[in-house]
C-alpha cells in the first residue's frame, strides 16, 4: 500500500513570491502525479496531470515536474486567486493517494 | 458542459447507511469512471474508490472493502455510494469526481460535495 507525502503543510508568501511544494511517493508512481487547488468551501479543482501537463485554463505560472517517486508543484509570480491549500494526488495500479496538502497563505 | 451534482446533506447515527448520489451531465457516463474522495472537517483529502461508468467494475481503498458499495444507474448517468455501519469519525464532506479524458484516475470535474454527519 503507497503512501503519497507532502511538504510543507503551510507555507506564508507574498504576491509576486515563487512557492515550491513536494510530493514523494513511497514507491514509483511513473508519472502518475497530479496536483489540485482547493479553495475554502469549495470542491477541489485540477490543476496539473501527468507530473507536468497545465490543465485546460490553468495560467502558466504553475508547473509540475518530477517523476517516479519525487515531485514538485512550482507557483511563479504568486497572484491573489493562488492563495488557497494544495494536493497532489498519485496512482499505483488501480489504487490512489492523496498528499496531506499545503495550505499557501498570505504573508 | 460537463456537470456533476451530488445529492444533499445528511444526519445519521451511528450504525446506520447512507447513501450519496452524483448525476452527470454533459458527456458520455460509460466512457469514463466515476470516483469518490472524503475529506473530514479541516482534514485533507481521502481516496475512496472508483467505479466504472462502462461496466461497473470497482476499485475501492483497502480501508473501505466491505463497508463501502459503490453502483451505478446507466439509465440516469447517476452514480452512488453507499457506506454503512457509520460511525462518527466518517462525518465528512464526500465528494464524487468524474475520471475524465486526462488521463487514469486524473479527476477533471468535480461535485459541489455532499456533508455527511454521524452523530447520536
């Protein structure tokens, strides 16, 4: 049974500000490592598959990249609207884990 | 477009069932599955299981084997989820997701999500 964990789990920045976030995967996910965006109250909404594919509308000052067991969750030139808790998600198989999440907050 | 409302919120107690609903809209339900993620009040996000929207055939988190049933009604694009013998600790937003064109369990939309409260 895979583990997904994620670090940090906050992280206080200003706009403007370039923010990382890891993902580690206990075993080799390929590339199967997707990262997702939730606001308070809200559903969670996809952000970036396959380690590094933007999701349709998704602006480019998010990137995704890594592979087999290391990820990474780049946001360039914080806006506003990014301010909110993070999760990557990964697939071994036909099983799915989710990162504990990192709550991106204003400085 | 593509839509996915779930049904509304409930109160059970201990030991009782319940079971979620999630219509689509907006595409074709058998050619994409259908999963299920949990998320407790200020927690993070839990994996359920999946189903497939084409022949049902289902993959569920080895914590959920034998409490949680997961089906779906082709004729109304609905999925549903059943989780029995609750207890308080499974008070949670449950949201349904659809596994889209993306790629393997990669969950383009999601529903507005459904409270689920255990409570004597």
């Amino acid at each position: 049974d895979f583990q997904m964990t994620q670090s940090p789990s906050s992280l206080s920045a200003s706009v403007g500000d370039r923010v990382i976030i890891t993902c580690r995967a206990s075993q080799s996910i390929d590339s199967h490592l997707h990262w997702y965006q939730q606001k308070p109250g809200k559903a969670p909404t996809l952000l970036i598959h396959m380690t590094s594919t933007l999701y349709s509308g998704v602006p480019s000052r998010f990137r995704g990249s890594g592979s087999g067991t290391e990820f990474t969750l780049t946001i360039s030139g914080l806006q506003p609207e990014d301010f909110a808790t993070y999760f990557c998600q990964g697939s071994h198989s036909t099983q799915s884990r989710f990162g504990q999440g990192t709550k991106l907050e204003t400085k | 477009q593509v839509r996915v409302v779930q049904s509304g919120p409930e109160v059970k107690k201990p030991g009782a069932s319940v079971k979620v609903s999630c219509q689509t809209s907006g595409y074709i339900f058998s050619h994409y599955g259908i999963t299920w993620v949990r998320q407790a009040p200020g927690q993070g996000l839990e994996w359920m299981g999946w189903i497939s929207g084409y022949n049902a055939n289902t993959n569920l988190a080895q914590k959920f084997q034998g409490r949680v049933t997961m089906t779906t009604d082709t004729s109304t694009n609905t999925a549903y989820m059943e989780l029995m013998n609750l207890r308080p600790d499974d008070t949670a937003m449950y949201f349904c997701a659809r596994e889209g064109p993306t790629g393997p369990l990669v969950f383009d939309v999601w529903g507005q999500g459904t409270m689920i409260t255990v409570s004597s």
